[in-house]
C-alpha cells in the first residue's frame, strides 16, 4: 500500500501554493501559480475569485504530478490563506457577487471615520481597531454600494467569506460554509472572548449573521472533498488558519512569550499569550491563536503594511533593482545608508500607529546619496518597522522576549536578520523549514485526524541558523530615535 501524504494548500495574496508531506514533515513535492492584482482605483486591491479556486485546482495537480503522487494517498489536507480578504457569492449558483476586495484594500477608510466613535466597544469585543484593513467594513461596503448583493443577503441566499471558507465550499461542493477561529477573529464581528460572532458587531456593521460561516478551531473536521479538478470525493479537510497563525503554529509558538515574525509582502509579528486575553494599550491587536492542540488561544499581534513590497517597489517602479535577491549584496556595499530613511507607508501605516493617512517618505538625502543606500534603507525599514512592534508587545505583555523566530520569503537575506537581530538586541533564530505558514496549516490537519502527534511536531522544528545582537544599546537608541523622526514625518 502506497504511504499517505497531507496536502497543505496555501492561498496568498501573491499567489497560490500547494504542499505535500510525508509522515516526518518533509516535503514530497510542491506547486506554485502566481495570481494577478487588480487596481481598479488607487487605493482598491481586488482578486478575482475564480482565479483564486483556478490556481489552487492548478498548483494541487502540479504537486501532484511533480512527486508523481497518486491522489488517493492524501490523507488529509490543510488551507491558510491570505487573511481579511473578503468575498461574496451566491449560496445557490455558487458564482461571486463581486471580486474579492483584498485586505491592503482602503476603500473603506471614510467608513471607519463614520464609526469612529465606537472603537472603544469595537477594540473591547473583537480585539481589533477600526482600520480598512478587516473584512467587516468591506461586507458593509459591498452591501451599501451593489443592491443586488444587499437583496441576496437579506433573503440569505449570499455568503461571507474570508479565503479558507471560499476554498471550503468548493472543496466540498457547497457542502460546508465554515471558517477557523483565527479567520473570524480578522473580521471585526467575532466577540474574541466567547469565540462566537458579535450581535453588538453585527448590529454595527449592518451585516445579516445568515451570510456568515460556522465557526470552529482551527484543527477539527470541517468536511470532505466532493470530486473536483485532481481531487477524489471524501479526502477529510482538518485543518483551517489564517497564514500568520498558520506560520505561529509551524514555528511552534505555542506556549506565552513565544513570537515570530513574517517577512512577506508585509510584516507580521505576534506574542502568543496562551489563555491569557490581554488588550492593547500601544497600537496592537489581540487575535485568537492555537495551542499546541490546535485549540483556541489568544495572541498580540502587530502588522506591517509594506515590507517586502517595498523592495518589489525598487524593483518594479524605480528600476534600482533587477531582482530582489541582488537587495543583499547592494545594501552590503556601503557601510550605512548615509543618514538616509525610507519610511514605506504606501498604503498608510498600521500597528502601532493605524494611519491610513500616512504617505511614504524618503529623507536625509544628500548629494553623496546613491543607490545602495535606498537599497539599503529599504531593508532597514522593514526591520524599524518590526522593532517598534516588538517593543510595544514586551510593553503590553510585560514579557521580555529571549529569541525572535521568523519566516518567509525575505528570511533568505542574511544582511537583514543580522539588522533586526542587532536593533531587536535578542537572537534571531531562522529554521531550516521557512515555509512555516503551509507546514502550520498541515500540522493542524495532521492533529485534526491524528496524522500527527504534538511530539511529532516538535521533532519537525530544526534551526537554520541564529543570528545574534552585535550592536551596543546606544548605538540602537540611536539608530531607532532617527527612525521615529523620520515616522513622524511621515504622519
């Protein structure tokens, strides 16, 4: 009998991937399908929907036939997904009412300004702010501006969902319409403490409680596989979290005080704090996590809009770059940036200061100022911007971290870990498996169905390598007091 495998399927916001593997963790096989972005006015990002399902189908049968894989051998599979990104479709044809409005959408930033004044009960029920960044000014928006959905919804007839429950119920043949607790936690309408959704939210909001999934952790049996594109009927689907818990989880942050951070598109840093509930009081969010169980948890969590997005910037529009890789070596030819900052508020600034306002800056400029020192800015920023996150969890948490862990793309570029480690002042530890947002949402499945046991899952957490702090605290104060400056400009 052929070995069985788990499927992790991983919907980004820059494209989809899929992941096979074996019973010790290690991957058979993957796919991978860019997706296109769609900007229909500055400050609008849009996914198509069927794009969205499309690609998964594709990067599935990809994986598939790469390990040569028959489709019979998987055992189970897992979804994380790009978060906050809101859809609605049709319970009945099952087709989108709208594009996807991605979560770096801020189309409903005058909305947030009309509900201003309730933040306060906003922050103490569902542990968010009131920010376009979250799915549930996007549900409002979409009811308010296309009557036809707002009809559909009324009768019941459409559906809300983040990207886990769209793939859920095409996976399932419109069988199951469900989320995890860590997606619902991103949509302002879950009350984070009982873990249900919010009358209070969705009284708010406007939004029919018959649109939205069914709620449940994130390692449990939400369904199974109808027959569709490489997929047999009846593989159980076990596993659902939102990529950035996803990625806690696969870092094995499951105990208070451990935190990771990931370096993507954007940047994402989150404390887990166990059972312990702790509100914000310096700009960050309190979101629902897992535990080593894959049961609910909670977690301090700070984002960072633009990170990696901000080189793809100096690749892309500036032309300072031919490709990303070569960000190392240029920042690594001069020895500073020469007084310069580039603070990367493209799309305003989120945590801790959640101004969709901001706009991005570069100053310090000098005559002498060339490229390797934007080049090099650009990275240092994303490390500025993860710091100020990390100093306000210790501060909300009143936990001193010993070690940072992280992942994602941008963890291959040595110079900066090295930065981060030098202005964190703790250890940055890089594990040998750095796609840790697809191996959490296969670990989640494989405890789902007992693929997998919590002491497996330890022995699948190997360091890379650690990068520890070299710089002396006045040298950091320094550098950090030249950053905020720069923020303040900014805003």
């Amino acid at each position: 009998m052929s070995k069985p495998c788990l499927l992790a399927i991983d919907q980004g916001t820059t494209g989809s991937r899929a992941f096979l593997y074996d019973r010790q963790g290690r991957v058979l096989a993957r796919g991978y399908q860019e997706i296109r972005q769609h900007f229909p006015r500055p400050g609008w990002v849009e996914h198509d929907p069927e794009e969205l399902w499309g690609t998964t189908l594709q990067v599935i049968r990809r994986a598939l036939a790469r390990g040569r894989i028959d489709p019979s051998r998987i055992y189970a599979i897992g979804i994380t997904n790009q978060r906050e990104t809101t859809l609605l479709w049709d319970r009945k044809s099952g087709r989108p009412f709208h594009r996807a409005i991605v979560w770096q959408d801020r189309r409903t930033s005058d909305l947030c300004k009309a509900f201003k004044a309730d933040e306060p009960q906003v922050r103490r029920v569902t542990g968010l702010v009131l920010d376009p960044y979250f799915s549930g000014t996007k549900i409002a928006w979409l009811l308010r501006h296309l009557p036809s959905v707002a009809s559909a919804a009324r009768s019941g007839r459409a559906a809300f969902g983040t990207v886990d429950s769209w793939l859920l119920w095409r996976l399932t043949g419109g069988k199951a319409h469900a989320t995890d607790v860590t997606n619902a936690s991103r949509t302002l309408l879950l009350d984070l403490k009982s873990g249900r959704w919010s009358e209070a939210m969705l009284k708010m909001f406007r939004v029919p409680g018959c649109i939205l999934p069914e709620v449940h952790p994130s390692s449990h049996r939400f369904g199974k596989t109808a027959a569709v594109g490489p997929l047999p009927a009846g593989i159980p689907i076990t596993g659902i979290a939102g990529d950035q818990q996803a990625a806690l989880f696969g870092q094995g942050c499951t105990e208070p005080g451990e935190a990771k951070n990931t370096y993507g598109t954007g940047c994402f840093l989150l404390m887990q704090t166990g059972k312990r509930l702790i509100r914000s009081r310096h700009g960050l969010l309190t979101t629902a996590a897992c535990d080593s169980k894959g049961q609910p948890s909670f977690a301090l969590e700070g984002s960072v809009f633009i990170a990696g997005a901000a080189i793809q910037w100096l690749r892309d529009e500036l032309g300072l770059l031919k490709k990303a890789v070569e960000s190392e070596r240029i920042a690594l030819s001069v020895p500073d940036t020469g007084g310069a900052y580039l603070v990367p508020a493209f799309v305003g600034l989120g945590a801790p200061y959640w101004n969709p306002e901001a706009r991005g800056l570069i100053c310090g400029l000098t005559r002498g100022t060339r490229r390797a020192h934007l080049v090099r800015a650009a990275l240092e920023s994303i490390a500025y911007q993860s710091q100020e996150l990390l100093s306000a969890m210790e501060r909300d948490s009143g936990i001193r971290l010993h070690a940072l862990r992280v992942d994602g793309g941008a963890v291959k570029n040595n110079f900066l870990l090295q930065f981060q480690a030098d202005l964190a002042g703790v250890p940055v530890v890089r594990p040998r498996i750095i796609e840790t947002t697809a191996l959490g949402a296969a670990q989640l499945a494989g405890l789902g169905i007992g693929f997998w046991s919590t002491q497996d899952l330890a022995r699948m957490r190997a360091v890379d390598r650690i990068f520890r702090p070299r710089w002396t605290g006045s040298r950091r104060g320094e550098a950090l007091a030249g950053w905020k400056a720069a923020v303040r400009r900014a805003l």
